[in-house]
C-alpha cells in the first residue's frame, strides 16, 4: 500500500502535513545543512514586519520543566529585505514558503500582504495575531473577536493568497477566534502561538527574561494545545492547521486525530533539526499499520464513543 | 558539514568536585573542528532539560595510532545538563551537533598570541594553543580561577610550549586577584611593535576589561562570548549579542556571526 501525505489547507497544496512553525526555523536557509528543505510540507518563515527590527534585548530565553520561555521581540529583516535576500534560495531550494506577518496596525498587515501578493514563491500567508512578546500589534488584534475579524477581513481584501491566522491560546474561548476568522475571510487556521507566561530568579529576584514576560512553548503545553484545536475542529470546518510541543509522529497524530489537517514543529526544531526524516517515516508507518492511505482521512476521526471504540 | 551524532562515552575524567572533562566519540565532529568552534550537546533523552547546551570543543582526542578519537568536553556542573555530564558513564550515550560557530581568526602575521582564559572559559584555549604553536606563533596564557585547584590542565599547556601566566582570587598561585594583573603588566612591559593578538574567553566582565586594556594598549582582541543559546543554527535569534554597527547598534546571533567576537566591536555595557 502506498501511502498518501498530501494535504489541502485551503487551496494550499503540500506534498506532506508537517510544517516548520514560525521562529522556530529562522528563514528557514539556517536548517538547509540539516534538512531538504524541499521535503518538508512547507516552511512558515520567522515574523515579518514591514521594517526590520532589533527585537529584546538579551536574556531572550529561559528553559522550564519540559518547555521554555522566549521573549524574542520579533527581530527580523522585514519584507523587504525578505522578498529580495531570502526569497529566491528558499525557490531555489524548492521550499513551500508560508510567510509569517505581524504588524502593529491594521494597515501595516495589509501593505506587507501586497508586498507579499506580487512576489514569486509565496504559498500563502500566515498571520502573526497572536504574539505575546510585543507591546503594538500581534496578540493585542488576536485577543479581541473584533481585531481578528478586521485584521482578517483587511488583508483578505488585499490578497488571494492562502490566509491563515495564527490563534493566539491566551483567550477565554480560542474557538470564538476562529469563528470570527471564517467569518473575515481565513482559509485556515493555525493553533496555538505561545502561552503568556513567566520565570524569576528567586536569588536576585529579578525576571529571567529581559521582557518580563514571554511565551511558553514546549511539550508542556501540548495538552493544552490539543485541547483547543479539539474545541476549534468543532466549531468551524475550514482546516485547521495544529501545533505546540509536538516532538514526535505520535504527537503530530494526536493533533491530526481531533481535527488538525496539517502541524507545525516548532520547539522540536531546536532539540534535534535532524527530526523531520524521523517524523515522515515514523507517520508513514503509523498510516501503513493502521490500514490508511490517505493521511488526510485520520484527519478529526477522534473517537468519542468508549462503547463502540475500535 | 553538519553532524548530528549520538556520541559514546569513552571517558569521564573528574578535575575537581565540580569540573570534568567528557571525552565522546564524535570523530566526524572532531574531524571538521577548527579552534574557536563549538558543539550542542545533550546527554539526556527526557525533556528535563528540554533545549541543548552548547560547549567549546576542548580537544579534539586521537589514539594511540594517531587515528581520530572523538573530542572532549570540559565541564562544570552548574545546572541539569552539566550535571549530567559530570556524572557521565563510560559507555552513555550524548546527542553532539557540530561544529558550530565561527572560529577564532588566526591572522597570517601574527607571531605572538595572548590568551586570556577565566575559569571554565579556558575551554578553547587548548585548541587553539596547540593551532598556534603548529603554525610557530610564541603563545602565552593567562590563566584565572577561584584558587590553585582550579587551573587545569597545566602541563598539557606547558608541553605545547605555552608561557603560562596565573592569577586565583585566593592568591594561592600566582597574582592574588584578577587574570588581568599579569596580562596588564605583560601589555606594560611589551614594546607597542610586537604583533601580539589577544584572544579572551571567560566571564562577561572579565572580557569587558580585557578588551578596554587591549584597546589602551592598541592590540587586538578577539572575546568568545557564552550566551544563552537555543539551538546553536541560528533558528531561534535568542543568543544574540549587541554589536556596533555603522547604523547605530544591531543583535546579532553568536551561534552564527560569533561565539568569536572582535572585542571592540561588542557593546559591553549592552549585554546581559
């Protein structure tokens, strides 16, 4: 039986559902010693502001049991700088590239979305509401129903390109969110940004990370994170793309199996960048054993009748 | 080329109660490996702790037949991870990924080299004395610690023919205080038209100064520094340093533009 990874996100097309998380893989040329790039479903590239930016300063990450906290500020080399230095290796290197944006108003989205919408070698757009480490934009437009409606529906006017918020966990009722992101115009969603979260030094009784507070990330929060892209898988039917913490095949397919269509590595990219011949094989002989061939039809089959569970 | 290797024990030399060095072989590491370089090491497979820890190549280790033995790793157990390697067994297993990192620049002209190590920040230097006195450049080190049983490794200098200046804090060998009493003496008393390069590797004061006095005395200096580091490729942009630039002063990532730094260009007063 051959089996088959390929995954519609929206329009998006990928050749298998494992995707490189945003900031967790640079611009995606710093892991071409450790991976084909080509091999991965698709690469979402660290988030881009219109401009660059220097991001905090140092200490910009603590590590806690089975997680760790960053507080990177977002430094990166801006849109421009992307489409002209990081764009043409990333095609050359046959990489599906989703771009990862973040603004600090309404009209900065929509301007690096046009920038965005006439380059070569975009696949689709990414967008960053959901950072918690930065003081304008990011998770202030994807705490509120509001902001993500018109954060979405302003950058959906300005680009055909695949659409994807990117939910931030640190809301009541994450699937609020993605309701109001269908409604704005998202092909997709994608789950979970970081958890607000925070580490102190009890001899100098300082903060660990020069930003105060951060975002956890890590096998830590996985469950949590199932969690919710669980409670979005039943609130809307656009796919949905899952992450958080996910280390292994395994992991990828708990995600999959409460209704992710395709996941990201994140965190996992920094333990071991050799990870990703391991996850596709080890999800190939997941799929073989199990009797499946389309990897799409694990997709939301999560059993919730004990009496009649296989 | 990237390797990522489970690497095998061979070795677990205990220094002093909280210093060791870890031999592993990592022979397609060691092969590749040019002093300055580094490796991200995890000995434990839990997620406790989660990230790698990255650590200076100390030496690379070769059999009796001359044949490539791996490298080593010199230790001092602070947190999970280093204390995980302190207890390292022959036989244990340790994921290594290297060499990373730019290494120290070895300047064509240069015929004297100073290295200025504190504490476990003498890790490099080992390397890099034996490149140096393979190439015939006259190499002193200049050595600090909290007391005489925590200079390591002496002999293994002296036997390259490195000039070895000490300092403790308790003066129990050589100055009694800082390592930048003997390099500010030696600066004194050594005629501005010597080509000396300065290397420093140690605590992030200790390199401060280190690069003022070379600056007074117009040397050059080269620093590596030790940032928190996340995953050692550049992927993460935590372990960056702020550095001075003709646009005013940028973060850039010491995994990939350091750990080796030329010291002026470094933003002291900015750094963690």
């Amino acid at each position: 039986m051959n089996v088959d990874l390929s995954v519609d996100i929206g329009g998006l097309q990928l050749a298998n559902p494992i995707i490189a998380a945003s900031g967790c893989f640079g611009y995606g040329l710093e892991y071409a010693e450790a991976v084909e790039l080509s091999t991965l479903g698709a690469i979402a590239v660290k988030g881009l502001f219109l401009d660059e930016r220097e991001g905090h300063p140092p200490d910009r990450i603590v590590e806690t049991p089975s997680g760790m906290l960053n507080a990177i500020g977002l430094q990166g080399i801006g849109v421009y700088r992307f489409v002209a230095e990081k764009l043409p290796p990333l095609q050359a290197a046959g990489a599906v590239v989703i771009v990862n944006i973040c603004g600090s108003s309404i009209e900065e989205y929509a301007e690096i979305a046009r920038v965005l919408d006439d380059a070569d070698g975009v696949s689709a757009i990414e967008l960053n509401i959901s950072c918690p480490n930065i003081k304008k934009g990011g998770m202030v437009f994807g705490c509120s129903q509001q902001g993500t409606h018109d954060v979405v529906a302003a950058v959906r006017q300005v680009t055909r390109l695949p659409l994807i918020p990117k939910l931030t966990p640190n809301v009541t009722d994450v699937a609020s969110f993605a309701i109001a992101a269908r409604d704005a115009g998202a092909d997709a969603v994608s789950l979970v940004n970081t958890f607000l979260a925070m580490a102190v030094d009890v001899e100098t009784r300082r903060p660990r990370l020069s930003n105060v507070v951060g975002g956890l990330s890590g096998p830590a929060i996985r469950p949590i994170a199932v969690r919710m892209v669980h409670e979005c898988h039943q609130a809307v039917e656009i796919p949905i793309i899952g992450m958080g913490g996910i280390m292994s095949a395994e992991d990828a397919l708990e995600f999959m199996i409460v209704g992710a269509s395709a996941v990201q590595i994140g965190t996992a990219n920094f333990v071991d960048p050799f990870i990703w011949t391991t996850l596709l094989s080890d999800l190939t002989t997941y799929l073989h054993r199990h009797q499946i061939q389309q990897v799409s039809d694990i997709v939301g089959t999560l059993s919730l009748n004990v009496e009649g569970s296989q | 080329m990237l390797v990522d290797v489970e690497a095998v024990v061979q070795k677990n030399t205990r220094l002093s109660s909280d210093y060791n060095v870890v031999a592993i072989a990592a022979q397609d590491i060691a092969a590749q490996a040019l002093p300055g370089q580094f490796v991200m090491v995890k000995p434990q497979a839990s997620h406790d702790s989660l990230l790698r820890r990255p650590f200076s190549i100390f030496e690379v280790l070769r059999d009796n037949a001359g044949n490539l033995a791996g490298l080593s790793l010199l230790n001092k157990q602070i947190g999970v991870t280093t204390r995980a390697l302190f207890n390292a067994k022959p036989g244990d297993s340790i994921r290594c990924l290297g060499p990373l990192g730019r290494p120290f620049s070895l300047p064509g002209s240069m015929t004297q080299a100073w290295m200025v190590a504190g504490g476990v920040g003498m890790a490099p230097f080992l390397g890099l004395a034996a490149q140096l006195r393979a190439q015939g450049v006259t190499t002193t080190l200049f050595y600090g610690g909290r007391h005489a049983g925590e200079l390591f490794y002496l002999d293994a200098f002296r036997r390259l023919g490195v000039t070895l200046h000490l300092a403790t804090d308790d003066g129990s060998v050589g100055d009694h205080g800082l390592v930048t009493l003997p390099l500010s003496r030696a600066l004194q008393r050594t005629p501005p038209a010597t080509s000396a390069q300065i290397y420093a590797c140690g605590p992030t004061g200790m390199m401060h100064a280190v690069t003022k006095l070379a600056s007074t005395h117009n040397r050059p200096v080269e620093v590596s520094l030790e940032q928190i580091m996340g995953c050692g490729l550049g992927g993460c942009y935590s372990c960056v340093v702020p550095v001075r630039s003709p646009g005013g002063m940028r973060y850039v990532r010491s995994c990939l533009d350091g750990p080796t730094f030329d010291g002026t260009r470094v933003v002291w007063d900015q750094i963690a």
